[in-house]
C-alpha cells in the first residue's frame, strides 16, 4: 500500500519525547566480563545525563534488568526488549513525522554492519518497539544503519556510499536507487554522498564519526590538524570535507585530539559524536584539554541556550564508537 503522508526524520535539536537506547550483553561481542561491564558503566552514565533532561528508555531483556537497574537514576526506565549491543542508532527505532503530526518508525532494516556481528535480537528491536509503541512500521526497501546517514530535518542528508552502496546491506541497488529511497524514508529533498572508506571497520565508516548538520546548511565536522597522507580514515575524512564544501554548505572544523587519553590507532575520538536532547547537548571529552575546550565552545556556539555536558566515554571508542552511535531520539508528537 502507499504511504497517503510524507513523513520527516525531525533534526535532531527539535523538542523530543524521549531517548531510546540499549544495554549491551552479547558474549561473543562481549567475550572480556571486566570490560563488558565498563562498557554497560558508560551506557549508564549516559542514560543518567540525558536523564537530566528528557526521559531514557533503556532496551533489557527482562533476565538484565536487574544487573542494569543499578545505578540508573529514576529517569531511565527499562524496557523488556531484548538486546545484543549497545548502538541504537544502528538497530533501534527511527522515528519520523507525518504530515498531520502523527508519529510512525521508519524500517531501515539492521542486519549486523553486513553480518559482522551477532545482531539476533537487534535486528528485531525495531519491529519490538513499534509494537509496544502502537507505531506503525514504515517499509524502507533498505538495509542499513541510522548511524550511515545525517540528516538536517530540512530535507537535506549526506552519507558515505561505503555504508550503503555494499553488497553487504543493499546487493544489486545502484547509488541512486538507495540516495532516492533514503529520502523518502526520512522525508528528505536530496543526498550528498561522499565515497567513505570500505571495510577499514565495522561500520564501513558512518559519517556520524565524521560530520553533523547543525542548521539547514550548517554542518559540524572533526579533522585531525595534522592528516597523515598514509591514514585512510584521514584521506576519506578530507574528501568528504571538500565535497561538503563544494555542496556549499557552511563548515566549522573541530580538530581530533592530539593527546588523547587513549592513544591506539583503532580508537575514535570523535568530537562529531554527540547527542543533542531538550536543553542540553551530551558530548565526549578525551582528555586532550585544549581540544576539549574547542569542541565546547564550538558546540556552545552551535546549540545556543543548551547545556554542554562533556562525559568521559573511552570504552565507546574503544569499541569505535561514541555518545550518538549509543542514542535514538523519539520526537515529540
């Protein structure tokens, strides 16, 4: 049946109802105990932050909840769902709005980053969520990630083909094909691509860890200030500026830390991986203090009247991930 409405992915900075994210427990994800369970220590200290400032409901299998209740303060509620990881924006919920107000969640079908991973229970969370939401669940004809594309909530996105042009999620659709049915699944006018970089991670590098609109036209993007010609991420990183540039869109550049307190080639420390909810913006901190200083500033000048609160998330980028990777936000109807 066709869809009668439109419905629009709101930006991320429009009033939510709520945040949605999940607890991770998988034991082949999560093969060391002492590091599982600092990685569910950094989930929770991020539930609690933006417990501040909206509701959280935190995705359990029933089994968890009582390991995860400890801890979380009254504003995070868990939810009986079950989970294999942490990243929300990758398997859980997408909402969008339609033309009349309403609510609905978009199906952009999550199947592990092209079966890297044990997602049995996370490719299900969607479908679970709408369910238990009386939402309906709006085919994409997609397979994928929220993380893999951006979007300014005024028809605009931009994402790396390296995420959706893959025989990994979306064998035998061509560029276009994927551009057109991303916007319509999130009520978008037209996509920016950029190539990304393949299988150099999981995510064949979302552009989350990369770039955000943070306006219409207006676009927050972390480059180290140093590339290093022989880096691919560095290399893929610039290449997506320019073409950003090139689309004429406004660009302020955070630059990477460079005396992070982790220091391994695999780490993400991304500035660009923040979650902005109602009145506050929850962003990363690495322990490089000028950069630090940076990115607050930047991101203060960005989001005017919210508060910036910076947590340590280290484990998350570890993982090769970060605060917005681990969130979903749910509009406000």
């Amino acid at each position: 049946m066709t869809d009668p409405q439109t419905h629009v992915m709101p930006a991320e900075e429009a009033p939510h109802q709520a945040t949605f994210m999940q607890w991770p427990v998988h034991p082949k994800v999560y093969r060391d105990r002492i590091f599982r369970e600092m990685v569910q220590q950094t989930i929770t200290d991020i539930a609690n932050a933006i417990a501040e400032f909206e509701p959280v409901y935190l995705l359990a299998d029933g089994a968890e909840h009582r390991r995860a209740r400890r801890g979380l303060s009254d504003g995070v509620t868990l939810w009986d769902i079950p989970t294999d990881d942490l990243w929300c924006r990758d398997a859980g919920p997408i909402f969008v709005q339609g033309s009349d107000g309403t609510l609905a969640q978009r199906q952009i079908q999550f199947n592990g980053w092209g079966r890297r991973q044990p997602h049995r229970n996370d490719a299900a969370i969607a479908a679970r969520v709408a369910e238990r939401l009386d939402l309906p669940l709006l085919p994409s004809g997609l397979v994928g990630e929220g993380g893999g594309v951006e979007q300014s909530g005024h028809g605009l996105l931009m994402a790396h083909e390296s995420s959706w042009v893959n025989p990994n999620r979306n064998p035998g659709l061509s560029r276009d094909e994927i551009g057109a049915r991303l916007c319509t699944a999130l009520g978008a006018e037209r996509i920016i691509w950029s190539p990304g970089l393949v299988g150099e991670d999981i995510t064949d590098y979302h552009i989350d860890s990369l770039a955000r609109f943070t306006g219409p036209e207006r676009v927050l993007i972390t480059l180290p200030d140093r590339p290093d010609p022989r880096d691919p991420f560095h290399k893929a990183a610039l290449e997506t500026h320019d073409i950003l540039a090139a689309a004429g869109l406004e660009i302020e550049v955070i630059p990477e830390p460079t005396r992070a307190r982790i220091e391994h080639p695999d780490f993400v420390a991304s500035y660009a991986n923040y979650y902005v909810c109602n009145g506050a913006v929850i962003a990363p901190y690495f322990g490089d203090a000028e950069t630090d200083e940076i990115a607050a500033q930047a991101l203060a000048r960005h989001y005017p009247g919210r508060e910036i609160v910076m947590l340590n998330v280290d484990p998350l980028g570890e993982l090769g991930g970060g605060i917005h990777c681990a969130t979903q936000q749910m509009p406000a109807g």
